[in-house]
C-alpha cells in the first residue's frame, strides 16, 4: 500500500476544483493508494519522463512515484495543463 501525499501547489489546486470535479479526484486519490495495481494511469514523456498522469473527463492529476510514496504534483483542467 502506497502512502498517497501532495506538493503544496497541488494541495492549493485541489481546493480550487469545482466540487463535483473534487469528488472525482477523490475516488482517483484513493486509487493511488493501491500503486502500482491503479487502472488509468499513463506515463509521461520527453522532459515529463518518469511522471504520471490519471485523467478524469477534461480533468488531469499528474504524479511521481518515490519508493512507496505517491506524490501528487499537479491537478488541473486539461487546457494548458502539459504547458
């Protein structure tokens, strides 16, 4: 079992969703707890290599992993997410 934490600029994007998009990302969050066995998730490419991304509906949460630890460092509608 993975212990799932945020960086402060995620946490801070969290608050900001709107609340039916938060509650999606909770059941997403809750997932990650169970890394690696987590359906969904695509690994990221070119400068983003050893990231991952989940999405839900025009919704992205992009994370890394760091032994048994699930970083969350970004959510975010998908316009302009990667950029």
């Amino acid at each position: 079992m993975a212990t799932v934490t945020f960086e402060p600029d995620a946490a801070g994007q969290f608050q900001a969703l709107p609340e039916r998009i938060k509650d999606r990302m909770v059941k997403i969050i809750a997932r990650l707890e169970h890394w690696p066995e987590v359906s969904g998730a695509k690994p990221l490419r070119g400068e983003l290599a050893g990231h991952w991304r989940i999405r839900t509906g025009d919704y992205r949460l992009q994370f890394h992993v760091e032994g048994d630890e699930v970083v969350i460092e970004r959510l975010g509608h998908r316009d302009g997410f990667y950029e």
